[in-house]
C-alpha cells in the first residue's frame, strides 16, 4: 500500500496538519503554545490549517503567515 504524502515547502491554509508536522517538527511548538494539540489527534492527517484554525478560534492566514516564519527561518 502506497502512502500519498505531499512534500510540504510552504504552509497554505489547505495544508494538512499531519504532513506540516511531519516535514517541520520546529512548527509543532507554536501549535502546542496556542492551544493546538492536533499533533497527537487522529484528524490531524486530514485536518488542514485552515480548519485547525476555525475550530480554535485562530486566524487561519496569521497562522499561515506564522508558520511559514518557523519554516523559513
């Protein structure tokens, strides 16, 4: 069985939690400061930023913007 994984270089709203996590473990202490706990969550591999976001109360595009820094940095 094949696992369809995507590459994850930059962080849209549409990327998933699982697979961001997975390429950038540096990005998991921001979720973990801010209430997301996703990380350790079975929708975390089908969950995307953007509803991450909308299901804490969080600005998806901040928190897009966030993420990227982290990575880029």
């Amino acid at each position: 069985m094949k696992i369809d994984i995507d590459r994850v270089e930059t962080v849209t709203p549409n990327t998933l939690i699982g697979d961001m996590v997975l390429f950038h473990p540096e990005t998991a202490e921001l979720l973990f400061s801010i209430g997301m706990h996703c990380l350790g969550c079975p929708s975390s591999g089908v969950e995307t930023v953007k509803d991450a976001a909308s299901v804490h109360g969080l600005d998806a595009d901040d928190l897009v913007r966030k993420l990227n820094h982290i990575i880029k940095n």
